[in-house]
C-alpha cells in the first residue's frame, strides 16, 4: 500500500494528513480539506502549510533530498503565498523591446491577475502602465497596435503614451479635480537583453543588480539587438515549477523527446555552472546547433569565444524566464503562471538583425521553427502527466538523480522565498542559506 494512504506519517516528518485508504478522503478529526470539492485532492495538506519542518528533507544535499510535498503543485493556499512572495516580489519578464519597435507601439499583458499596458513613449523609452483607466477602472487598451494616445472606450478620457492624463470630457465642474494626479498608474519596467521586466515591489533592487554575471557571461551573444521573428503561445495544464524545473534538467530527453534524441547531446555533456546573481545556467557542448535537429544551420554570431562556438546555454533567470543560446540563435520561453495548475507559455525564436536580413532566411528559419514546434509540445505533455500525477491523493515526494540539480536548486529557491531564508537550520547541510549567499550581497532582502 502506498505511503500515506494508511494512515503513515509523511517521510518528510510533518504533521500530514491521515488518510483513509478505501475512500482516499481525510479521516483525522480536524484536518483541513473535508468536504473540498474535488474529492481527496486536499489530502496530504497539513494544517500548517508553512512550519519548515514539512520542507527539511528537500533542503538537505541533493543526494539526500527528498522531492517537494506533492501539494506545493497544486495547493491554492501554497500558490497564495507564491503569488505574495515571488511573483509580486521579483523581475517578471513579459516580453521583447522589438514587440515595440517605434514610439506609440503598444501590447497589453496580464501578471499576477494585473492588467498592463507596454509602450514606447515617444523619447524612445518603454514603460508600463496600469492597464486601469483612473476615471472608473475601464481597462483602456487590449492586445497588441499602434496609438499616438490611450483613448478610454467607456467615456473617453485622454492619456499620453507617458501616461500622462490629457483629456476629461465634461469634467470642468468637478471640484478640486486635478489631471495632474490622475495620470495611468506607472509599473516598474526595466530591460535587460532586449528582455522586458516588470515588478510590482517598489522596495525590489534594481534587474541589474539581482541579474549579477548574467550580462557579462552573454554579452559576446549580442541578445538585446536580437530580433524576434515568430511567436508562439501555449496553455499547459500545469504548475509553474513543473514547467521550470522541466526546463531545467535534461534527465528527461532520452524518454520525452525520443522522437528526436540523438547521441550528438548526450547527458553526460550537461554542465550545471556556477552563478552569481538570480539565475541558474546550463551549458553543453553540441555538435551543430543544439537549437535545430541536426540540420544545418546559420554562421555563428561573430565575436563569440572558443566556448561559446562549440556549445549552449540554458540559462533562467529566476523565477519564469528560459532561454537556450547556441552559436547561431536564442529561443526564450516566459512561464506565467495562471493559476495554481495552468500556466501560459509565451516562446520566442530570435536571430542576429543580420541573419533575419539573409536572403535565405525564411527557408532556413523554418528548420529552427520546426525545432521549437516538435520539443515544446513534447515538454509540454509531460508538463501535464506530471500534473495529473502529483495531484494524486496520497501522492508522497520523491528522490532526486545528481542530473536534477537546478530542480533541486529551484526547490529551495522557492522555500526560501515562501518560507523566508533562514527558516530552517542548515547546519544539516541545507542549500536553502547557501542558495541566498550566492546572490550579490546587495540582493539580499527578507523573504519572509
Ligand atoms: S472609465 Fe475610463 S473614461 Fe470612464
Ligand atoms: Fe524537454
């Protein structure tokens, strides 16, 4: 009989639910779930969700670590405090400046449930607004085009691309009414890369800082002059760290993507590098361009090192942006999560300005599109078994192999985010502390 459904105490030690086996519903008196809607999709949820003994076997060494608690997947209360802690905390990448190439291009997002607009102002800047008309709420703008103003469709009040309000039809007698004070509300945006970044923490460091090396090990890459030339959406049916820790390990290319795996990649090539800053790298060395299935491809980008010709990089950029950069090319996915078991997954192919200017460069980009096509709906169907699997009732943590090591990594990132870092002891070999340490120090701040 499976851990847990018997009445066993978690291996993690907590005080976890009880569980009777036959009706796989709670049964101790006075735990949290009874009566939830969907069956015994609650069991396993202790009482209290965050005392950090529930998370002490996932803070040990890898070797000895234990998977997170199956419900941090799927516990609306476990993604609350994931929203509190990471999402309205942190640098959120929401796209790319070429998505607004001149002054006036526009696209509206939506994070963390808030409705945005990203602009380019006239002076050439970008900058995000509240997507929240100052007169009644109306939001003012949807998807993506071109304006030389924000006109509100309920009842047409005026904003600058600054945000500024300009126009308030039949207002004048309103009493000690100033435009000055109603201009669209401004979110932080900062760019790095060509990437855009929103946060709604005013107390947050700046992206730079928090991004630490990152810059410097890509710059020979050239990313922010990149173009993006094809775009794609997906909904997948899963949690945000299922989606990330996907991404980050490669254990699973030789199950999930055995229509295409090839020896040319094998796993013993991954390397998991050291960082300084809020972001984890992968590198390998490929033979060809790790961003096609073993066509042929484009030149490399001039000016790149030794290393960088004869490899790639995956690096993520705590906590939702993915890209892979081979010598030729980039493709970034963004993780929004929506929910605690939906996330959107916005990708993006981008070229060198002077690749996507090639003559032949609409044929030959279609072997990179036709990469992107076949291994993202791979990752993304087993996104959704690991979904449907680890919301069974009774669902226990697992191991990890020493080829997990960023999902590892990210485990503990989230713990010390949604726990705060110096929840637990580390004298026990805890990679929660060790995890903050490694951030610049200036990046240091509370999590809890
Ligand atoms: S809500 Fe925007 S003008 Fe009234
Ligand atoms: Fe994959």
């Amino acid at each position: 009989m499976a851990p847990g459904l018997n009445g066993e105490v978690s291996p993690a030690g907590g005080a976890w639910e009880r569980a009777d086996s036959a009706t796989r519903r709670p049964r101790a008196p006075g735990v949290r779930g009874q009566g939830a809607p969907r069956g015994g999709e609650r069991m396993g949820l202790p009482a209290d969700l965050f005392a950090p003994e529930h998370y002490a076997a996932t803070r040990r060494p890898i070797r000895e670590a234990s998977t997170l608690p199956p419900y941090c997947y799927w516990a609306p209360e476990f993604y609350a405090r994931e929203e509190e802690r990471i999402f309205l905390r942190e640098w959120l990448c929401v796209g790319r400046a070429e998505q607004v190439p001149e002054a006036g291009d526009f696209f509206s997002a939506e994070v963390c449930g808030r409705p945005l607009i990203v602009v380019r102002e006239k002076g050439g800047g970008i900058r995000a607004h509240l997507n929240s008309c100052r007169h009644r709420g109306t939001a003012i703008a949807e998807g993506d085009g071109h304006c030389t103003a924000f006109h509100c469709p309920y009842h047409n009040w005026t904003y600058a691309l600054s945000g500024e309000l300009l126009g308030t039809p039949e207002m004048e007698e309103a009493r000690g009414f100033d435009k000055g004070q109603y201009g669209l509300l401004p979110v932080r945006l900062e760019t790095w890369g060509g990437f855009l970044f929103v946060n709604f923490d005013p107390g947050s460091p700046p992206l730079l800082e928090l991004l630490g090396e990152l810059p410097a090990l890509m710059k020979n890459y050239k990313v922010e002059a990149m173009v993006c030339t094809r775009r794609q959406t997906y909904e997948v049916r899963c949690n945000w760290k299922v989606y990330v820790e996907n991404a980050m390990e490669e254990y699973h290319t030789p199950t999930v993507h055995k229509s295409v795996y090839t020896d040319r990649v094998p796993l013993e090539s991954w390397v998991v590098e050291e960082t300084r800053g809020l972001y984890e790298i992968l590198y390998t060395e490929t033979q060809g361009s790790l961003a096609l299935l073993g066509d042929e491809g484009f030149p490399p980008i001039p000016g790149l090192s030794p290393k960088e010709l004869v490899g790639s990089y995956i690096p993520y950029v705590y906590p939702s942006l993915v890209f892979l950069i081979s010598p030729d090319t980039m493709f970034y996915v963004i993780v929004e999560p929506k929910g605690p078991e939906h996330s959107t997954i916005s990708m993006g192919n981008c070229f060198p300005a002077s690749t996507a200017a090639r003559p032949d460069f609409e044929a030959m980009a279609k072997r990179y599109y036709n990469r992107t096509s076949t291994t993202l709906p791979q990752d993304n169907n087993a996104c959704e078994w690991q979904q449907r699997g680890i919301r069974a009732p009774g669902a226990q943590p697992g191991r990890y192999s020493v080829r997990e090591q960023l999902v590892h990594h990210i485990a503990n990132y989230v713990l010390d985010r949604v726990l705060g870092p110096a929840s637990i002891d580390s004298s026990g070999g805890s990679v929660g502390r060790w995890g903050w340490r490694k951030l610049p120090a200036a990046a240091g701040r509370p999590g809890g």
